[in-house]
C-alpha cells in the first residue's frame, strides 16, 4: 500500500484562509490516516506480508519558503 497524496498552498502561514489550512490537513493527513485504516486490515487479513509506504515530499524534510503548513 502507498499513501502518496499532498498539497501545498504557497503562502505565508498567517495568510492562510481557514480552509486553506484545513483542506491541507484533510488531505495530507487525514487521506493518509484513512489510507491506512483501510487497508492494513486486508493486508492482514491476506495473511502474505505487505508493506506500507508513506511518502513526503522534500518540505518533509526541509523547509521550503511559502510552505509554511
């Protein structure tokens, strides 16, 4: 299983609206988080192993101007 969703909204973290913010929790954690729920249960179930993997981009890993969220 991949969870490989994001958005970004380039802008300065007090210019974000309130939907801005929340449609980038929405989809870049909770999509992730339900991703998950969904289907590590199956992959037991299938009783053969799996993987799961979760995939940032590089803002993940270093912080990018305007990226604020």
């Amino acid at each position: 299983m991949v969870a490989n969703a994001s958005i970004v909204n380039w802008a300065r973290f007090w210019e974000l609206s309130d939907d801005q913010w929340q449609n980038m929790i929405d989809v870049n954690l909770t999509g992730v988080w339900r991703t998950l729920k969904v289907s590590t249960p199956r992959m037991i179930e299938a009783g053969n192993g799996g993987s799961i993997i979760t995939i940032s981009s590089v803002a993940g890993i270093k912080a990018l101007p305007g990226q604020s969220h």
